[in-house]
C-alpha cells in the first residue's frame, strides 16, 4: 500500500513538472511562476477576463500542433491577460487540449 502512494506521488509530481514545463514553454517561466502562487479561485474575473480566457482558449485549440503560432498569440496578450490565461489553463487542467506533446 506505502509503495502505491509513493508510486502515485512520484506520478502526481512528474506530471506537474510536466505541465508547468509545456506552460512554459508557451507563456514563459515567469508567468508559469506567478500563475502556480495565485489561486484562481481568490480572484474576482471580470467579464473581460471572461472573454480573454475564452478566446484564448479557442485560438490555442485551433492552433493545436503549432507551437510558434500559438507563442505569437501570446504574446499579443498583456502581462495580465496572459497570467490570467495560463492560471486558467493550469487550473482547469487544458494543456493536452491546446497543446500537442
């Protein structure tokens, strides 16, 4: 059972290297780094972050596979909207969605 929950754990922790390393990739270290100490959840979204969250989403879903294209979206974005977004992303666990490995 111990090695179970250790195996687990060793899982758990590669995977969030994992996605904290693709994040990076598209948004920068030090947005990925500013995104993992914010809790989504203590931030009030405005309706424009609403809609910056959701186009985002979409273009980077259509932009599956090309990683400069969607690096070129982001980089459109403002130091907030692109925080906002990549917190979005990692919370709702949508990397594999926008991202192709």
């Amino acid at each position: 059972m111990t090695e179970d929950i250790q195996h687990n754990e060793v899982d758990f922790e590669a995977e969030k290297i994992r996605v904290s390393n693709g994040l990076a990739n598209l948004f920068g270290k030090e947005i990925v780094e500013q995104a993992e100490l914010i809790d989504i959840a203590d931030i009030n979204i405005s309706d424009q972050m609403i809609s910056c969250i959701s186009d985002g989403v979409v273009q980077l879903k259509k932009q599956k596979g090309k990683t400069e294209a969607q690096r070129s979206l982001i980089e459109r974005l403002s130091q907030g909207e692109k925080l906002v977004l990549c917190m979005w992303i990692m919370e709702m666990d949508l990397l594999d969605k926008i991202q192709v490995r």
